[in-house]
C-alpha cells in the first residue's frame, strides 16, 4: 500500500506546473522545440514524433492557417464579377470569396489549433515526467514499451481517442461553425449566400421584436411547441400509466394478451402508422368518407382535421398519444413491477384504500423512478420533427407572411427556414435558442428533483 501511495504521488508531480516551476532546462526548452526533453532523455522515438507533429503544424500555419484565420474578419470582400472576353466574344466568371469556405476553414484552423496546444500540453507533462524517472534513477519507457502500455494501463487511451475524435470532428465543429453562422446575414436575404458578413446580435435582436412578422412568429411558435411538448409528454405517461396499473393489477386475467394488444402498434415503424393517419383523416379520407355515408356530415361536409388550427393541433396530440402510450406502458409496467409487495401488505393492514395506497405509494415511486425519463420524454417532445412533418406539416398556414404554420414546432420551422428559404442566420439562432432552453430546464428541472436531491428515498 505504501508503494503505491508513493508512485501515486510520485506521478502527480508530472503535472504542466510542476514543469513549468521545477522543469530542467531541457524540459522548458520542450516549450519552445516540443520533444526535446524527451530526447535528452532517451525516448528519442516519441521526440522526434512530436517534433514531427510541431514542424507540420507550423508549416501548415505558415502555408495556410494564419491565412484563414485573417480571413475571418471579413469573411471575404471580393464578389463574384463578370468579365468580357474580347478574344473569345464570350462573358467569363472570375471566382471570388465564399464566405461559407471561409468561415469553416477559419474555425477548422482555430479547432486545430486548441489540439495543438494540447499536444504541446502533453509533451511538456512527457518531458517532465521523463526528466524526474531519469534523475531518480527509474525506468524510462522507451517507444515499444509505450505503444505497449496502450494495451495495460494506458488501454482506456486507446479505446477512447477514436470515439472522441469523431466526437470532436464531426459533432463539436460542426455546432462551432453553426453558432459562429447565427452572427452573419448568411441568407438568401439581400442575395448573401455567397459572400456575407458578421452581423453580431442583429439576427438575435430580429427574432426577438415582437412587433416583426419573425419576431412574432417565433414567440408563436415557441408558445406552441412548449404547450405540444407538455401535453404530449404527460397525456402519454398518463395514459400509459393508467394502463399500466389496469393491466398489472392481480385481478387481471391474461396479462400477457393485454400487453401485446396495446403493444402491436410498436411492431409498424412510426413514419408508416403517421402516414397512414395524415392519409386517413384528410378531407377526403376514409374517415371523411365513413363519416358522409353514416349520415354524421354533410354530404359535401368534413371535418377539418389539418386544416383548421385548433383541430389539427388537437388531432396531432391524439394521434400522438395511440403512438407514443405503447413505449409509455412497457416502460411504467417495469417500474410497477419493481415496487416491493410488502409495501402495499403493510399499506393495506394499516387500513389504506385504493387512493392512498395509489398516491402514498405508486405515484411517488413512479415518479422518483421515471423523472429522468420524463425529462428525456419532454426534451425529445420539443424535437420531434417526425409526428408534426409526417402528420400535418407544420399546417395549416393563415398568415401567408409569415415563415411557419400553426403546428410548426422550432424545429420544423428550422427546416424550413434552412431547406426552404434558406434563412440560414436564423436558423443557427434558433438552433442555439432550442438548446439552451432545452439545457437550462432539465438541468433545472433534474436539480430540484427527488430523483436528484434524494437518492435514498426508496
């Protein structure tokens, strides 16, 4: 134990201030020539590398980088121009600046650029820690017995950095580039789709004026989407709950037939059940018609199932609900399935009726155990692009000014905005608004929880 407290403590004073306080000189040097330390002190393979991986940086930087990064300020200035061709009697196109490459190549180069200094982080730690196993007489690794050590002790290395890689090159760059997007006037606004320039806040301060048809209609839809994401979260865990505790109850016969009736409809794919409603309940759909021939309509009548406002939000909310209570019931029939028996033995011996024992004992647990489901379930409930775009559309639309329809969530009328009007300026500060509203209430929301503040509850 006491040998390894000691090598513990031994390998935390290979920190990047501890080189930087107690370094020797060729370990401060490493700052300058990375690798240089390790070199001097017989890992000459693992220098090299990084002296390798140092001089291509600083030859990119000195062949483009700091070329991109200067760009960044305007983002370019020189337009795409017609010129006359004299010799040939033909107009040519001289190819001027793209923002877009721009900016992208600019944020490329700067990402680069923060892995770079943590390369140069992790090579000064190296040389240190090279530098005090040296002085103190110990083993120093040489390459083969590093790349060995990849497979031992150092293994998480390894199986972390591909995944964080991906991470950062194709999830982290990409949210970088949009965000730095809601500060242009990159749009189809004033013809800037090929060369735009930083606008700051004005995209943010556009959507918030209420007194602008955009403005307007993000609080509208903004509104909408809290109400659906709301009532689609908690009809559907009502619903399923309800279901559930019917199903489970003792005095119920055949169990398992209850459940797959109500669990069949997870057999369709969704898209296919959505389509098939949206077909269904058109005007001239089969409900529609069913209606006409009983003699409920009008001959000539129809309900307006997406083409009035109130009816289609309520339509898509019920729609939701028969998709979404099958989920809701397997996952609340685990939950119930979990309560201890001798819980209710005891409840009922003291004397507890059906209500008590439902809102003393089943609710309170379910809702410890499910309150991060149902954080998940609402955030999903905000994006869920499919049921609203598959079933209406974002339909009907009343204000032909105006960008989006009376079902449209944020984040169909983002696609919208950036598919079909190619608003893209305003469909990043959308995109930013939704998560940081989004990010903000569940953590909000988790923190105040039972499930957060009271893990010995049950």
């Amino acid at each position: 134990m006491g040998k390894l407290t000691g090598k513990l403590e031994f390998a935390a004073a290979w920190s990047f201030r501890e080189a930087l306080r107690n370094g020797g000189a060729e370990t401060k040097l490493s700052m300058v020539l990375m690798g240089l330390g390790n070199i001097v002190h017989k890992q000459v393979a693992k220098g090299l590398i990084y002296m390798a991986i140092e001089a291509a940086y600083v030859v990119f930087m000195i062949m483009t980088g700091f070329h991109c990064i200067s760009m960044l300020g305007s983002l370019g200035t020189v337009g795409q121009q017609v010129v006359w061709d004299e010799v040939n009697q033909v107009y040519l196109y001289t190819k001027g600046d793209q923002s877009v490459l721009i900016l992208l190549y600019g944020v490329a180069v700067l990402f680069l650029t923060v892995l770079m200094a943590a390369a140069w982080h992790g090579a000064v730690k190296s040389a240190y820690k090279a530098e005090c196993l040296d002085k103190a007489g110990k083993h120093v690794n040489n390459f083969a017995e590093d790349l060995k050590s990849l497979l031992h002790e150092n293994l998480y290395r390894l199986f972390m950095t591909p995944p964080l890689t991906f991470i950062f090159g194709f999830t982290v760059l990409p949210l970088i580039f949009m965000i730095c997007m809601a500060f242009t006037n990159y749009s189809k606004i004033d013809n800037h789709l090929v060369l735009f320039d930083w606008v700051g806040l004005d995209n943010f301060r556009a959507l918030f004026d209420s007194s602008s048809i955009l403005g307007s209609t993000f609080w509208s839809v903004l509104s909408w989407t809290l109400v659906w994401a709301f009532f689609a979260t908690f009809t559907n865990y009502i619903f399923g709950m309800i279901l559930a505790i019917a199903i489970n109850r003792k005095e119920t016969k055949a169990k398992g037939f209850w459940r797959f009736c109500f669990v069949l409809s997870c057999a369709v794919p969704m898209f296919v059940s959505l389509l098939i409603m949206r077909t269904m309940l058109q005007p001239n759909g089969a409900v529609n018609v069913l209606l006409r021939n009983i003699g409920l309509i009008g001959v000539d009548a129809s309900l307006p199932f997406f083409t009035n406002p109130t009816w289609a939000r309520v339509t898509i909310i019920v729609i939701n609900i028969w998709v979404g209570v099958p989920y809701t019931l397997l996952q609340l029939t685990g939950v119930l399935q979990s309560i201890p028996a001798d819980v209710y033995e005891a409840a009922r011996v003291d004397g507890a009726n059906a209500f008590q024992t439902f809102f003393k004992i089943t609710l309170p647990y379910m809702l410890y155990i499910t309150t991060p489901y149902l954080i998940a379930t609402f955030t999903g409930n905000v994006n869920n692009f499919n049921v609203i775009y598959l079933l209406s559309g974002g339909d009907p639309v009343t204000d032909l000014a105006s960008t989006a329809g009376k079902t449209d969530l944020l984040v169909t009328w983002l696609y919208k905005l950036t598919i079909d009007k190619q608003y893209y300026n305003i469909g990043a500060v959308i995109g930013i608004l939704t998560f940081i509203i989004l990010a903000v209430g569940a953590l909000l929301t988790y923190r105040n929880s039972k499930s957060y503040k009271d893990e010995e509850a049950f």
